[in-house]
C-alpha cells in the first residue's frame, strides 16, 4: 500500500496516503502532416490523441516538395475550423525540422497515423530519423476507425477534382473550400 506514517510529537497519526508526484506539466503532444486538406481521418485521430493528451498541438508543415492545393496558412484555418469542439487542441503552421520545432513547444511526443500496413515502412522510417535527429522525441502510432482506413488527402483532391461528391470525407467547411478553390484553380 502506498503510504506513510504520519508522527507528530510522537503521537501516531494512522497511515496517511502518499502524495502522489504528479507533474505539475502539461503533455503536450504534436501531430504533424500536410492536412492538405484535413480529412475525417486526420480529424478521428485529433480526437483520440484529444483523449489522451493535455494538449495536443496539429502542426501544418509548410512542405517545400509538395504542390498543395491550399497554402500554409488555408490549411491551419481549415484544421481550426475542425476542432472548435476540442478545447485542448490547437492548430499552428511550422517549418524547418520537426524535431526542433517539437522542442520548442515542449512536446512529449508526435503522433502519426497508420492506416495499413503500406504507411508502415514510410512512418517508421520517419520515426527513427527523428530519433536520431533528437532521442527525446517519441512516436506514438495511433489508428483510425476502420471505415477511415482508406481515406487519404490525395484521394479526396482527386474525388472532388473530378466533380465527386466528398461529403462523407471531410468536415463541411473543408468542402465548401476544396469547391471554391477548385472552381478557381481546376
Ligand atoms: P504527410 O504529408 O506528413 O504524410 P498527411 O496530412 O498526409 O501528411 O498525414 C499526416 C499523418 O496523418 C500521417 O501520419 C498519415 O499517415 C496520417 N493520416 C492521413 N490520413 C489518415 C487517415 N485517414 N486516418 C489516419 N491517419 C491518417
């Protein structure tokens, strides 16, 4: 049992419950991608790295390599207007090394998505170059619901390019900007 002794003049108190350390700090928790845009399965993910985490900061990389269909600051706008229902969840924009920018937040970890096993070999190879970038900074793999599994971005850009109705892919607002910005930039 967890407990000590209290004495006090010599006289017996009975066993008093430890107090238990608790950090006093928050664990906060970075999860990082291109969100171009987001989708129900980024989204399901927040939610369950939501539950947790004390914090959980969606970090939008400005990715130089890739075309994205919104810029930097669209793509943190449509991940805000996602979580509004998750008070502990923030959305921001980063670029430079992810291992750096997760030790400037003070994170304790990155979340990542696995959705099968074809993102194992890339994910894991991020995860150790992480590591060796900075030790401190962990990986923690989370899935989605299964009906999720097959979504990604990509898929969802090339629906909706293609005039199909995404709908049940990503959050309503996200929509109505992928129909705007498409009728703009087809
Ligand atoms: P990146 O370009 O960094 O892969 P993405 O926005 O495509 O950025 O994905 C960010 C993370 O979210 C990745 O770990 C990816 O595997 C995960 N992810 C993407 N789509 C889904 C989904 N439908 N369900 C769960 N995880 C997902």
């Amino acid at each position: 049992m967890v407990g000590q002794v209290a004495l006090n003049g010599g006289r017996f108190f009975g066993i008093q419950p430890r107090r238990r350390c608790y950090s006093a700090a928050v664990r906060t928790v970075i999860y990082p991608g291109s969100f171009d845009p987001l989708t129900n399965g980024h989204l399901d993910l927040i939610e369950r790295a939501a539950r947790l985490f004390d914090r959980v900061i969606v970090a939008v990389a400005e990715n130089s390599d890739k075309q994205p269909l919104f810029s930097t600051p669209e793509r943190v706008q449509l991940v805000a207007g996602a979580i509004h229902h998750l008070p502990n969840v923030t959305a921001d924009g980063f670029d430079g090394l992810l291992v750096d920018y997760v030790t400037q937040r003070q994170g304790v970890a990155v979340i990542r998505g696995l959705r099968a096993v074809s993102d194992f070999e890339f994910e894991f190879q991020l995860a150790l170059m992480n590591r060796k970038l900075n030790e401190s900074v962990e990986t923690i793999f989370l899935t989605p619901k299964e009906t999720y599994t097959f979504l990604s971005s990509r898929i969802v850009k090339e629906i909706a390019r293609l005039g199909g109705d995404v709908a049940q892919f990503v959050p309503a607002h996200v929509q109505s900007a992928m129909t705007a910005k498409l009728r703009r930039t087809p």
